[in-house]
C-alpha cells in the first residue's frame, strides 16, 4: 500500500485529529507518516483572531507544503477551511461529525444562567460573544487564545469564571467530564462546519482520493456543504459573527442560521427546510442580508458585506 504524509498544525487537538486519521487509515495498510507545520493563526496569539484578517490563517502553510508535495494530504477541523477552497486543492473527504455544537466550561457554575453579574468569560470568537451578550449582557468577555488545553489551564488558575468552547474538541480530547453544558443551537448557533474533520488533497489526485474515499461521510457531507453555502453567501469566515448548524430530520435538511451584531444588540435568526443543500444555505444567506444581515456584515467587516477579507 503507499505511504501516506499527513500534514498538521501541532496543537494537542490538531494531532488528535491528524492521528485519528492516521490510524484509520493504517488499518487499510498503509504507512503513514504525520507532519507537524506552523500555521500563521498558530504565530500571532496575541491578538483576537477576528482582528487578524488573514485567509486561511489555520491552512496557508499546510496548503503550500500540499502543493509542493511534502504532504499527500492534510487534516483540517472543517470550520478552519476557508468557504471558497483554493485553486489547485479539493476536499476530498469530511468525517462523521462529532457534537457540532458550543459547551459552557466552569469550575463553579453550571449554566450560563447562573453566572453573576459581570462574570467573566473567555471566548476570541465574535460568534459565540454575540451570542453570550444577546441573552447576558451584563456579562464581561474577554479574549482567550490558545489550543484547548491552555484554555482550559487559564479557566482552572481562576482567569475566568467560565469558557465557551466547541464540544467536539473537548470530547476528542477526553474531557467531557469539563463539559457543565451542552449549549442549544437556538441559543447559541455553531460555527458552519463545526465537530465535522475536512481531508484536503491537490486537486485532481485521483490516487490520494480513492484512498481517502471510505472516510467521507454522506451526513456530514450535505450538512456541512449546506453550512458552508449560507456562510459563502453571507461572505463570512471562521472569525465572523454568523452561525449555522444544518441536520437531517425525517428525510429532509433542516437549516438553523445566525448572524449577529458583536455587542449582541441585534440577533437574526432564520431557520428553513429543503432538499438541496447548496440551495437550503444560499436561501437563507439572503433572508438574513434582506432583513438586516447586510447591515451588520458591513460594520463587522467595515467594508462591503458582498466582498469582506476572509479569514
């Protein structure tokens, strides 16, 4: 069988993944071997990462070690992946998705409900402080970088009272027991493509995507392409102010959408079902531009909505 070169960032989680990957892909018989890169969102972890304002922040550096062929493949959390895959790269597989969506992590509370007033919460995601802010406004929240474990270590020496984390990575990393509660979508909408993994090959490397092929997941597949449409229709990347979570319900795709003003003054919310992916998210991308989204786009992005830079 070949020998297959994964390419990573380094971060605990990343390699988690990038393993998980690995094993399956051992037990078909090949050798694999797992590449740790330094990505730019990696570098700059002093700043929010919706300030940054770099494409592909988390991919960047991995795509070019693809495209150079010191890699086969790399192992991306889908929600990282830029809308709009570079030329030259495809998506070859996504996995079975995890829990897509956001948990409250506390020492002393169980739900954001109890927090008091003025607690202090960490997130660096718009999204999820948009969202905290619309049913808490009383609620201090403060930047917070750094892979899961960090986060976490800065939560336990009593930085924060609590932290808004994806589900997935905690679960990935065996530390559900962290986990004080699962956040309902209604209340907080995940990220598009959140708790789902996306392999990325060259474009057109037919070999790499056979061999990837058992991996893909037709769930995650059209919920996921789903997400990533409304969000490609709202302009949006992985550091912006919008949500969406996509599911199967009864033989039809149920899409639950978000965009949100940072302070949480104005939240809209827009949910549809339909039959075509694609078409379910650019529908409702534009409901949501039609009754405001557009506005709130603008002052997010401080430029157009239709052309923002995406991260």
């Amino acid at each position: 069988m070949a020998r297959l070169r994964i390419g990573s960032r380094g971060s605990q989680l990343a390699l988690w993944q990038a393993n998980h990957i690995a094993a399956r892909l051992r037990e078909r018989g090949h050798e694999v071997e797992i590449e740790i890169l330094k990505t730019t969102g990696d570098k700059i972890t002093d700043q929010a990462l919706a300030k940054v304002g770099t494409k592909g922040m988390f991919t960047k550096e991995i795509e070019e070690a693809l495209a150079a062929g010191s890699v086969d493949l790399a192992v991306h959390s889908l929600k990282d992946l830029p809308t709009e895959v570079p030329p030259g790269f495809e998506i070859a597989a996504i996995t079975k998705r995890e829990n897509p969506h956001d948990v409250f992590v506390s020492q002393k509370y169980s739900r954001i409900e109890d927090l008091p007033h003025r607690a202090r919460v960490g997130t660096s995601s718009l999204r999820r402080q948009a969202q905290l802010k619309a049913v808490r406004a009383d609620l201090d929240i403060h930047p917070l970088r750094g892979n899961v474990d960090t986060r976490l270590r800065k939560l336990e020496s009593g930085e924060y009272d609590a932290i808004i984390l994806a589900a997935a990575g905690v679960t990935r990393l065996g530390l559900t027991a962290m986990i004080k509660q699962v956040i309902p979508a209604q209340v907080m909408c995940p990220a598009a493509g959140q708790g789902a993994l996306g392999i990325e090959i060259r474009m057109g490397d037919v070999a790499n995507r056979q061999q990837v092929a058992f991996l893909d997941n037709s769930a995650a597949r059209v919920t996921t392409t789903c997400e990533r449409a409304l969000l490609n229709e709202l302009g949006g990347g992985c550091q912006v102010p919008i949500g969406a979570l996509a599911e199967i319900r009864n033989e039809c795709l149920h899409l639950e959408a978000v965009v949100a003003r940072p302070d949480g003054s104005e939240v809209l919310r827009e949910s549809r079902d339909g039959n075509d992916p694609r078409e379910l998210g650019h529908e409702v991308g534009k409901n949501l531009l039609r009754r405001g989204g557009d506005a709130i786009l603008q002052q997010v992005y401080g430029q157009a909505a239709a052309a923002p830079q995406q991260p």
